[in-house]
C-alpha cells in the first residue's frame, strides 16, 4: 500500500512540475485565440475562438519577412558553428600540438563569461568594419560556440584511437576523419548542438536590437519586441501574444521532429564526457 | 583467389629503429629486423615491451625517433600510412559501425578509387574465403566477435597490400575462438602467400604461427630466431623464462669440478657444457617438461624436494616442488600418484639444461 501511495504523491508532484512549465505556455496560446478582453483570466478557455489577433499582427509588422530573416541567419550560424566547432573540437580531442590544452582552457573560460560583458567591445567591432545593419553583424559573431567545441570534442574523445588509426591506414585525410568517420559516428551531438544553437540564435534579442536599425533586415525576436513596447500593438495582448506564438513555432518543430537525437544526446555526452 | 594473391615482393626492413616519446620514455631502442617477403614474423613480449610501437611505426601511426625502416628497398620514415601499401588488423577491430560489412571492406578501395566492379569481386572474394557471404550486408553491431574479426582481416585482404600487419587480432576472443582463429590465420597465410607481421604477448600465438619470431623487452630486440630454436636455444634468461608454458626453472648455483650444485639441485654438466661455461656462479635453467620422476639416475642431474601441489590437466601434470621455499615446476603424464606434502625426487637430463650468467643473464652454452 505504501508503495502505491508513494508513487501516487510522486506523480501528483511531477504533473504539478508539468504544470508549472506547460500553463504558461499553453495560456499564451489560448490567448492569441480568445477575444482581447478574456485574455487576462487565469482559465485558458474562452467564449469563443478566432484567428483575429493573427491578422491583425500580420497587418501591423512584416513578420514575413523577420521570419525569412531569422530563418536565414539561424540556418547560416548553425551550419557554421557545425563545420568550424567540429573543426574546433576534433583538433582539440585528437590532433597533438603545443598549446591543445591551454587553447581548450581559454575556450571554457569564455564560456563563463556573460554576453553583456563583451557586447560593447564587439559592438565597436562591428562599427569599425562597417557591419552595422548588416547580415554579417548578425550572422558572423554566432559561427563559434564554445558549447559546441565542448560537445564535440568530449564526443570526439570517446571514439576509438584505433578507428582513426585504421581511416588513416585506409586512406582518410584528416579532414576524411572527421567528415565521413566522426561525423556519421556523432548524428546525436550533431543534432544537439543544431537544436540548441539554433534555438540560442532564433530567440536572441538584444543583438539585433543593438547591430540592426533597418526593418528589412529585423530577425523576428527583435520585430516582435519592438512590436510590443514601441506602442505598434496598441496595447493590445493578444497581439504581442500571437507574434511571440508564430515566433516560437519552428522552434517547437524542428524539436519535435528531433527529439529523439537530443535525449539521447544529452544522456550519452554526460556518460562519455 | 586470383584477386587477393599479389606478386609483389614485400621485404620489411628496420635499421636502429628507436623511439622516444614525450617526456624522454623510450619505448623502443636500436631495433634492427629483417623480414623477407612472404615470411611470417612474430613480435612476442609482455606489455609495455614495444612490440606494438614498433608495429604502429612500421604502418606509419608513429613517428620513427631515429633509423630507418624500409619497405619492398624504399624508405618510408616520411611516408603516410596510405601510401606505405600495408593494411592493418586491430586487437578492438577498429570495424567502422556505421558501414555495414560490405562497406567497411571495399572502403580502402573506394577511396583509391578502384573501379566498383573490381571492388565488389575483391569484396566478394574475401568474403568467400572468410566465409562471409551471408554477413555482408550487416553491421558490425550486429556481429559476433569472431565474424568482427574475420570482417576486420577482410578489411586487410581485399586491399592486397604487400604487408600485412596484426596488432594482438585474436586478444579480444575467448579461448575456443582463439584457437580456431589461429588456424585459420595460419592457413590464410599460405594461401596469400603475403608477408605478415604480427604482434601478440601470447607465446603459443608466437610458437604456433610464426616462421620468425621476434622476443622483445623494455623495448630492446633479445633475440630474432625460429620458433624451435627461440624454445631449445635461448640467448639470455629473459627469453628462456618467456617462451614456454609453465616457464622454464632458474635455480642459483656454482660449478665446481664439473658439477653444477645448488639449493638441492645437482647436475653433471656435459663434454660440450664444461668446455663453453667458464664462470663458476652461474644460474641453472631447466624446463619442467624435462623435469621427470623417469630421469633418475647418477649420470643425470637431480632435484630433490616437497609436493606443494599438483595441477591435473588429464593429459597432463603438473607438479609443483618446493626447494627451500623456492618453487620448481615438473610436467609428468597423465595419473602420475603424487601425494602432496610428500617428498619427491625428479632428475633431467643434463643435456636439457640451460646456463646462464648470474649479472649479464646471458646464456654461457651456444
């Protein structure tokens, strides 16, 4: 009996901790749905549903053309940070050269420090090269991650010395080695650090509010931001909270379709690392 | 067989081969070995000898400190792996597990660029003579260790590369693999007819496939010579204790008037022994296989001590003597009724015995 009554209470807690995360979310949804004035209830449910709030946002901001934006400098970055970032973490976890573990220090010690810290001297960057209200300044700071080098080089050293050894025998270069022996070997560290540098850039805002002015080249964060305290909403919630469900939406896909790599991912690069 | 048998000659040659790694540890010292083509060579010592090291130098996995080594006349120090024309099988297998088996053999070929066709007859020819040809399509996951390793030496055949080196390929297996893989590597290399060196710290592995066997230690070659005479006539102390199993008995004595005594052990030396020994401390060898309760008798050397134990085998002994708390070993057939605590005498002839010098531990008989 004790048994069943422990698991009872241990579920009870997990589905109030699903809760915790999952109404939010779900009331923010409801939301963009429900007329304006039942929004602000704690029941997702409304009187009725309509796509209302949906066009009347897309009415107001050219969320087409943010989304083609943040699609585009995502999509560049993330292929970016999986080519160099392997590049990165294969040199550190297997090539010997003076300097491996001193560069691999410094690579994990940026990572503790915060963006805000080096948001100004890489503002002055851009200004100088003249970047500003640019792809680049979008797309060109995020094509490293120290995350990634850190995922792929634990990843990386976890694969047999004597694999590498017969590619080499066989006829792979280096970067044979690392392309068509580590990568197929990697499919899940490759998929987590898609997921989560995408979704890193696909929500970052303060970047783009600081590098980017022109409307054209907006990412849909930064739209939908501006959209909400620049007074084009006119206040009106189920507005803000239909462009921020539109934002969030190819994120929920690519997840759901990736899911699976991403557990295992995160599981096995705990084990091995 | 058409496809996998090469007419290539393959000499390997390796010249004051040394090497030091990071932090001055010299794995191997002034190595010099000859092979001749379609010869199997055996590198035996325990872990840690640089055995391996030197098989990973002469594949070009590691750098050569200093000499040279040499392959079919031409010096391959600079030259990478791919081009030194060897294929290498490894103690873990080293099977790509993303190919299946079909893919992980033609992959050497591919990447030379081999035309599809030749590769799918060199894939399919390895298969049939590793019996394969149901496996090809599997990956390596789902295989069992024995077949990872036929696919492995596969991998090495289908290249037809002029050496073949092995790197300990049967540690991985349980006994009864072992010994069936050892058969069948035998036998594949009389029918490639390929030069073949091979790294084990199994001495049976050694004794049982090589035409040369190599003994190392702490990197140092001790001595390059046929499996039978490595087994009747070692150099030094290390490799008389190293080949053979029970290892061989070392017993400290001194000759005097042609009589080796020492810790209850006797033996008369021979006309031959008595004109090459000149030293009169000196350490007595003597294998247990020629330790026998038969060999008693005033002209043949004998041991005297206590039963600690006997090992049964049933088709064989063996006996475990203490003499003055040290332990002799003798190998008897099969039933020999030994009781343990008992007092036993066994003899050997003394033409069985080996000498050794007490500080070079170099043999003092030839």
């Amino acid at each position: 009996m004790s048994g069943k009554f422990g698991k009872l209470i241990l579920y009870l807690v997990l589905i109030a901790a699903a809760c915790t995360f999952l109404y939010p979310f779900v009331w923010m949804l409801a939301g963009t749905l429900k007329p304006e004035a039942e929004i602000m209830t704690f029941s997702p449910l409304g009187s009725r549903y309509s796509l209302d709030s949906y066009k009347l946002m897309i009415s107001k901001i050219p969320i087409f053309r943010s989304l083609f934006n943040s699609l585009l400098v995502s999509i560049i970055s993330t292929v970016c940070v999986l080519f160099l970032c392997s590049m990165t973490g294969f040199a550190l976890a297997r090539l010997k050269f003076k300097g491996r573990s001193a560069i691999f220090a410094v690579i994990l010690f940026t990572m503790v420090l915060p963006f805000q810290l080096t948001l100004i001297p890489l503002y002055v960057l851009m200004v100088k090269l003249g970047w500003v209200d640019t792809y680049a300044a979008l797309i060109v700071p995020y094509t490293m991650s120290p995350f990634a080098i850190l995922l792929f080089r634990q990843f990386f050293m976890a694969i047999p010395e004597e694999l590498i050894d017969a590619a080499r025998i066989d006829g792979l270069s280096d970067m044979g080695i690392l392309f068509r022996l580590f990568w197929p070997l990697s499919k899940p560290a490759l998929i987590t650090v898609g997921i989560v540098h995408f979704m890193g850039i696909w929500n970052e805002a303060l970047w783009p509010l600081i590098v980017v002015r022109k409307e054209e080249i907006m990412t849909m964060p930064q739209m939908v931001t501006l959209f909400a305290v620049s007074g084009q909403a006119e206040a009106q919630i189920g507005l803000q909270l239909a462009a921020a469900a539109v934002m969030i939406l190819p994120i929920i896909i690519v997840y759901l379709f990736l899911q699976r790599y991403f557990i295992e991912s995160m599981a096995t690069s705990g084990l091995k690392g | 067989m058409e496809y996998l048998t090469g007419e290539d000659m393959a000499e390997v040659i390796l010249e004051n081969v040394s090497k030091i790694f990071p932090g001055n540890v010299e794995a191997v010292k002034d190595v010099s070995i000859e092979i001749l083509d379609k010869e199997f060579v055996v590198l035996v010592g325990s872990s840690g000898c640089g055995k391996s090291t030197t098989l990973r130098m002469v594949a070009g996995l590691e750098e050569v400190t200093s000499g040279e080594i040499q392959i079919d006349g031409k010096v391959v120090n600079d030259v990478p792996p791919k081009d030194r024309d060897i294929a290498m099988v490894f103690q873990n297998y080293a099977l790509y597990p993303h190919m299946s088996v079909r893919q992980n053999m033609a992959f050497g070929l591919k990447l030379r660029r081999y035309d599809k066709k030749e590769i799918e007859q060199r894939v399919q020819e390895a298969a049939k003579i590793l019996e394969l040809e149901e496996l090809l399509d599997r990956k390596p996951k789902a295989l069992s260790g024995g077949q990872r390793q036929r696919v492995a030496v596969g991998r090495a055949i289908v290249r037809k590369p002029k050496v073949f080196l092995f790197d300990e390929p049967l540690s991985n297996l349980d006994a009864k693999l072992r010994n069936q893989m050892r058969a069948e590597l035998a036998l594949l290399h009389r029918k490639l007819e390929s030069t073949i060196i091979y790294v084990t710290h199994d001495q049976v592995e050694a004794m049982t496939l090589g035409s040369k066997i190599v003994v190392m230690n702490k990197g140092r070659i001790q001595q390059v010579d046929s499996p039978l005479s490595i087994y009747e006539k070692p150099k030094n102390q290390f490799v008389a204790g190293f080949i053979g199993s029970p290892k061989m008995n070392f017993v400290k004595g001194e000759i005097e008037n042609g009589l080796f005594k020492g810790n209850q052990v006797t033996c008369p030396l021979t006309d031959d022994q008595k004109n090459q020994i000149t030293s009169t401390s000196c350490m007595l060898g003597i294998r247990p296989e020629h330790l026998r309760v038969e060999d008693q008798g005033i002209d043949n050397g004998s041991i005297k001590g206590e039963v600690r134990f006997v090992e049964s085998y049933g088709y064989e002994t063996f006996i475990h003597i203490n003499v003055n708390d040290t332990l002799l070993i003798a190998r008897s057939e099969s039933g020999n009724q030994v009781k343990i605590n008992s007092s036993i005498s066994v003899g050997f002839k003394p033409s069985k015995a080996h000498f050794f010098d007490q500080n070079t531990e170099q043999t003092l008989t030839s």
